[in-house]
C-alpha cells in the first residue's frame, strides 16, 4: 500500500442537516476535519412535504469549495427517498419526503397482491409504511425515464453518470438479499418497471469525475474523481464501528437509532419478519440485521416545540429524574410525524397507565429511558433471531454525545457500551474511498485504523437488570 496521505471529501447527509467532512488517510493514520456544515429543512407545499433538494446540492458544492483540493469525493445519505428525471435527465420535482402522507394504506393494497410474508421472504425488508416500494406504487410516474435515490441524484448532478448504488438499494424492498440483486418477480407482480433504475453499483466502484462546470463553481483542479461508496449513511456508519470480531452489536444513533448485527447471510425466517427486523445489505457481502427505532427524532421534535433550551442543562435535569418512571414504544408509528411530540409522549404514558411526565426534564427523561429500552429490545431479540450472541455493544453516530442515553443502554443492554466514533458515516464513507485507492486493506483494516485512531468512550452497565425487564412488561412482553 501506498505510504502518502491522502484527503477524500465525505459528503454526508442527514435527516436534519448535511456536512461535508474531509478525511486525511495514511497507513497509520486517519483525522476527520468538517469542511461546512448545512441545514437540510424539508419544505411543506400543497402537494405535500418535499425535500429541498437544489439547496442540499448548493450545500454540497459550498462544502467541496470549502474542502479544498481532494483525491475523491464520496456521498451517503438518508435511504429510501428518490428524485424523478425526464427523457433530458431533467428533475421532475422536487423528491417526496418520506414522513410524507402519501403512502397512508398502500401497504395494505401491495400486501392483497404480494402478501406480507411472501414479500418478507424474498426481499428481507421490515415494513415502514415508506419504504420505496410503497412509495412508488403511490407515486404518479408520469414523464418519469429515470430514478435516482438522492445521493445518487447528487452524484448525477455532480459527474453526469448515473447510477444505483446496492446498499442504499437494499432499502428499496426490491433487492433480493441472498443474490444482491434485483427482485424481478416482485418487481413485476406490483407493476414496478426496474428498467427506472440506473445500473447498480458496488461501494468502491468509480462513479464519474467531477463536471467542468463543477470544478470551475468549487474551484478544484480535475480530475476529481467520485466514488461510490456506502451510500445509506446506516452502511457507513457500520463500516465506521470499531469492532475486531464478529460478537458485536451496533447501535447507529441520531434521528433514528437503527439496532442490530452484522450478519453474513440474511435471515428471512416468518419470526423474523413478525419482530420487525431488516436485512439491508453491507460491505464485502455482509448483511445489516437491524431494527428501526424512532430515535432522538423523540428529543429533537420535542426540543424545538420547547423553543431549544440548552440541551446540556436539559440532560443534566433529565439525569436527576427517577429512572424507568414511565416509558413509550419508541418503535410505534404514532412518533412518526412532526409535532406536539410533547403532548403525544404525554398521551401514551396516559393510555398506558403510567405517571405523566409534564416538565422538559420528565418527558426528556421519558424519552432516553424508552429509547435504551428499545435497544435492549433491539439487541436481545436479533441475537435470538440470528442465533449470533455478542460480548459489546458499539454506539455510534450523533448519540454518542449523549452520555445519558450511552449509559442507560448500557444498562438496559446488560453489556459494555463502546460510543464513538460520533461522525461514523463520514468516516466509514472516508475508509470505502480510501480502500478503493489502496490505502485501506479491507473492512478489517479499517476498523483497526479507526480503534487506533479515533476517540472511544466504554460505559460499563450498572444497576439492577430487572428493572428493565419490568418496564418492558408494562409495554407489552419482554
């Protein structure tokens, strides 16, 4: 391998906001600095919520000038979510948010031609009511030629080559995980024409080099190569845990807290698909076992109903608040949409039978409490499912600052937690550029690079295990 360090842009884009960071990588070293940091503010039209998606590219041009010159530029991004293209490449609109209205009861009519378990069986995807699938039978595809989940639009937009990166089309509902490739039978029995998609890709694979027009508007000397990588933010972050072995857990934490293995088959058993796991699909031919869990998506909405109070003093009055006092699903779809988040954790507490959490501090509390809860859920029924028993549980992503919630899932879990590192898609998406360029061996490689180099926090569990398995009960089973 190479001796030179080299820098690679990671553009990565969340939920809430993007960032661009740029990676320096060597054989013994790897350092993360953020280049610019953006809004992503979906807008609400008549027609619905959308995406902005022109802004979120200004925003990842203004990071590349910000950058400076690069080896290569990588994009991963939230999952699911497309834009539509005419017969020009031109955008027909701007890309349906996924916490959009529009695919309310289509489950129920892909479920009368394709029934559930049938559906769970050939494509390992857990249900949400907007997984792409669903999405599209809602869709009206008129004038449509092309479809691009978002960061492949962006990488379209920024090389003029267009492709489908495989694990971020794993969300689709439309790959079948054993051959990671496309379900033709599913595809076709529900009227979906795959020939929409553009060629699928491996992360690693050249995706184009940057446009003239793109290079002259952030000031880079080409070539500038892009390359395909981990393009679910989820499989780079997975990437980015810093485990040596295979008897570990993850928790990628943030808007959602996406639980579960790293797996080398998937697993598509009826009891599976009822405990509402998925099987995405990862690096180097392994499977994302996961569930989704709502996620400090909870905290966020309620923070900024709340006018965003400090969020340290609000963590240290949540602290103080009795433990496990009262506790919601953090996996039920009535979390789902924006607002009065509040008053709805209010609410369940209340049907349940529970104390009412009424100060930020309480329902603050309430939230960290059912999250960690869900970990445990989370962690404990994907080792049964997968017959794969784990020593540690890695945290990564933005949760990781929260050492409340890194300590009660460790608790809960009844398991050491390592958190960090906190920008783990970036740098998972830094490492599948760096290996492409020969810098980074394998996915072994660097994962050892990151527990060399990155800064790891371990939380011990503390505390009486049973108070969990009791506040579980009052949820419903344990």
């Amino acid at each position: 391998m190479s001796g030179s360090v080299k820098s690679y842009a990671a553009v990565d884009l969340g939920a809430s906001s993007g960032r661009v960071m740029v990676g320096r990588v060597g054989p013994d070293s790897l350092e993360l600095t953020e280049a610019h940091r953006f809004a992503n503010r979906p807008v609400r039209l008549p027609e619905g919520l959308r995406w902005d998606i022109l802004s979120l590219y200004g925003g990842v041009l203004d990071g590349l000038r910000a950058a400076g010159q690069v080896d290569s530029v990588g994009i991963d991004s939230w999952a699911v979510d497309y834009g539509l293209l005419d017969a020009d490449g031109a955008l027909l609109g701007n890309p349906v948010h996924y916490r959009d209205s529009r695919t309310e009861g289509v489950a129920q009519k892909v479920w009368a031609t394709v029934p559930a378990p049938e559906l769970y069986a050939a494509t390992g995807l857990q249900y949400a009511p907007f997984n792409t699938l669903y999405q599209l039978v809602a869709d009206r595809l008129t004038g449509a030629q092309r479809l691009l989940l978002v960061p492949d639009l962006l990488t379209y937009w920024l090389t003029g080559e267009q492709g489908t990166e495989l694990t971020n089309a794993s969300t689709t509902q439309l790959i079948d995980p054993r051959t990671r490739g496309w379900s033709y039978d599913i595809a076709e029995r529900l009227g979906i024409d795959l020939g929409l998609f553009a060629p699928l890709r491996q992360p690693g694979d050249p995706a184009g080099l940057l446009r003239p027009e793109v290079l002259e508007e952030t000031g880079l000397t080409g070539p500038v190569p892009v390359t395909a990588v981990g393009s679910h933010d989820t499989a780079s972050a997975v990437a980015a845990v810093p485990a040596s072995g295979e008897r570990f857990a993850y928790i990628c934490t943030g808007t959602w807290s996406l639980a579960g293995l790293e797996l080398d088959a998937p697993v598509l058993t009826e009891e599976s698909r009822a405990a509402n796991f998925t099987n995405e699909l990862g690096l180097d031919g392994t499977v994302r076992y996961l569930r989704n869990i709502m996620g400090l998506w909870l905290l966020q909405e309620c923070v900024r109903a709340w006018g965003d109070p400090d969020l340290g003093e609000l963590l240290r009055e949540a602290a103080a608040v009795p433990a496990l006092r009262s506790v919601v699903d953090a996996g039920d779809a009535r979390f789902l949409a924006p607002g009065r988040m509040p008053e709805r954790i209010a609410e369940a507490c209340r049907a349940s039978g529970q104390p009412v959490p009424v100060s930020p501090a309480e329902i603050t509390r309430c939230i960290l409490d059912s999250l960690a809860l869900a970990h445990r859920k989370a962690v404990e029924e994907a080792q049964r499912l997968a017959d794969h028993p784990v020593d540690v549980v890695h945290v990564v992503g933005g949760g990781t600052r929260n050492a409340l919630l890194c300590q009660l899932t460790a608790d809960a879990c009844g398991l050491p937690v390592v958190a960090g590192p906190t920008e783990a898609a970036a740098l998972g998406n830094v490492l599948v550029q760096a290996r492409a360029h020969g810098l980074v061996s394998d996915l072994a490689g660097g994962r050892d690079l990151l527990t060399r180099t990155q800064q790891l926090t371990r939380y011990e569990p503390q505390g009486d295990p049973a108070r969990w398995r009791e506040a579980q009960a009052r949820l419903g089973g344990d």
